[in-house]
C-alpha cells in the first residue's frame, strides 16, 4: 500500500490488518505511535512503538510487478 495523504505521504508498507467497520488499515511502519509506559515492579519504564489505524481512503494499492500506483492510470 502506498499513503496518498498525510505526514506519511509517499510511503509504502504491507498492510497488517484491515479494520472495515472502521475504514482504517494498520500499515506496517507507517503511522507509528509512540506510548511512554511507565515502569513496573522489576522492569524499566520504555516508550513503546507500535502503528496506528489511518483511513483506507488515505492509502492506494501498488502493484507488486510495476511497482505503480493503480491511482497512476498506467
């Protein structure tokens, strides 16, 4: 998938999961989210990466062989 719109904009990743009751795809390394998690008993406090949803209509399928955009109209 290629993002069409967004900070992201030109990026490409392969699509994790799809979200349809909400529109949303979770495109991997694309719109990550970073949560400060606190430490615990034991452990130390981190900040956790991990994607979020962006909208389906904000990404376009790129084609495996031509590498193109279907948006391209080539």
């Amino acid at each position: 998938m290629k993002v069409i719109t967004g900070k992201d904009k030109g990026r490409t990743g392969v699509v994790v999961r799809a979200l349809p009751k909400a529109n949303k795809v979770i495109v991997d390394g694309i719109a990550i989210a970073k949560r400060h998690v606190k430490g615990r008993a034991g452990q130390v406090g981190h900040i956790a990466e991990r994607p979020s949803p962006i909208d389906a209509s904000n990404v376009a399928v790129v084609s495996a062989t031509k590498y193109a955009s279907a948006l391209d109209g080539k």
